[in-house]
C-alpha cells in the first residue's frame, strides 16, 4: 500500500480497519450515501488508481500471482467521483447528439447507457470497481474494447486468466456475456470486489437517485422520471451477474 489520501470522516476511516479485523462488522456502514452517489469520496489507496483499502489490497494480491504468470495487470480506472462520471455521461451525450441529430433525448439516453451509468449510481462512486487491462499494452489508443479481450485479441490472455483466477482473490466480472442478463453490454474488464459490493449494493438500492445532487446538471435529466428510474434500477443496476446480488 503507498500513498494513502483521506477522505471524508475519521468514522469512515475508522471502520475501514474494523471491517478488515472484524468480519462481522456491517459492510453497510462502510460507506454512507453520499459516498455511494460519488458526492463525497470515501478513504482510499493508490495513486495511478484509487480503490478503498481492502480492495486495493486484494487487487496487489492478484497482481502479484498475475505477474508470476507473466501478465501485468493494471486498473485503467478505479474510484470515480459523481464529477467525472457526470463528465463522461455529458461528452457521450454531447457526441451522440452531434452525430446524429435527429435522435430525441430518449434514444440519446438509449445510446448512452449501453456502457455508461447514470451519474450517482455508477458501481466505480463505491471504490470495489475497476476496470482492468494489461499494462503491457495500456498504449493502446482504445483498451476497453471488446475486440482486445476476444480470442485472438491482444488481451485474449489476460481475458482467459481473469476468468479462471480472479474470483480467488475475491473479483467477479459485473456485466457478464449471459444472454439473459438485461441492462450493460458485455464488459470482459469491469470487476467488482465482492465481499464489499454486495452490500454497498443493498445500500444502494434504498437510495432515491432522483434526490441526488447534481443530478440535474446532466443531460437529459428531463426524462428521469420516476418510472424511467425504477426501470433502469430494474434492468441496469440489478442487471448483472447473480454472483454479485
Ligand atoms: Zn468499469
């Protein structure tokens, strides 16, 4: 563990140690709200790529076995503020729209949420996401593309090897090449650390996105409705695999 950055309380700081010693401690104490919508950021490791201490922790282990197997793994991006996701969910939307000008905001939404969450409810606010490419070919202009990770890719073997071994060291793959699975396409690099995510997610789920601050500062906002909500907490959030619920 390196540099280490301070976050919100002393009590989020504290129970971050209780829950490595105590794993009876609730998980769900962890991380408050606001920690959860990306609005305040939590404590955390790292200084390429953030994660909350346990993860980051979890994720040098499996770096290690990875690299003795002649993989170098590395996180393109761990924890995300509300901020940047709102960046990325405003410069998608803002593409779309140019590109294709007679998209209402509906299909513009449409578009976007193939990859990208809503901000606040994006799993990368918790600090157990990450998403991983090999760092041998970070250079890569485009590394999160499914072309790398399929047979014959350039990440074809460190595909293969997240598959067989990270559940070992506590990582399962969220958007998941299941046919029945609704909601994001296939991600082959998004991992979630689970012991953490699965109650964060609890947590998550009783959260009113519509009350998130900012939330009306992103595009499209006028078509998040109550009913658009709870659809895409349906299909979206809830959309992935069934290890991770
Ligand atoms: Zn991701």
């Amino acid at each position: 563990m390196t540099r280490r950055e301070f976050g919100t309380s002393f009590s989020i700081f504290l129970s971050s140690f209780l829950l490595k010693d105590f794993d009876a401690f609730s998980a769900s104490q962890y991380l408050t709200n606001q920690n959860l919508m990306g609005l305040e950021k939590p404590f955390l490791c790292g200084t390429h790529y953030k994660l909350i201490p346990e993860v980051f922790d979890a994720f040098e282990e499996m770096k290690k076995a990875a690299s003795a197997d002649g993989l170098r793994l590395w996180c393109s991006s761990g924890y995300r503020s509300f901020k940047s996701q709102k960046q990325v969910w405003n410069d998608k939307y803002k593409k779309i729209k140019n590109e294709f000008p007679s998209y209402s905001s509906q299909d513009i939404i449409n578009c976007v949420i193939e990859y990208s969450s809503i901000p606040g409810t994006s799993r990368h606010h918790w600090g157990t996401d990450l998403d991983i490419v090999d760092a041998f070919g970070y250079e890569n202009s485009n590394p999160l593309s499914h072309k790398n990770y399929d047979a014959g890719g350039e990440y074809q073997y460190l595909s293969y090897w997240l598959t067989e071994n990270a559940a070992k060291y506590g990582f399962y793959k969220v958007y998941t090449n299941e046919n029945l699975r609704s909601g994001f396409k296939f991600e082959p690099w998004h991992y979630s650390y689970k012991k953490l995510s699965k109650p964060f997610l609890n947590q998550f789920l009783e959260i009113n996105i519509l009350n998130t601050n900012g939330l009306s500062t992103c595009f499209g906002y006028e078509k998040f409705t109550e009913n658009f909500i709870s659809e895409y907490k349906q299909k979206y959030i809830l959309g992935i695999n069934p290890e991770l619920l």
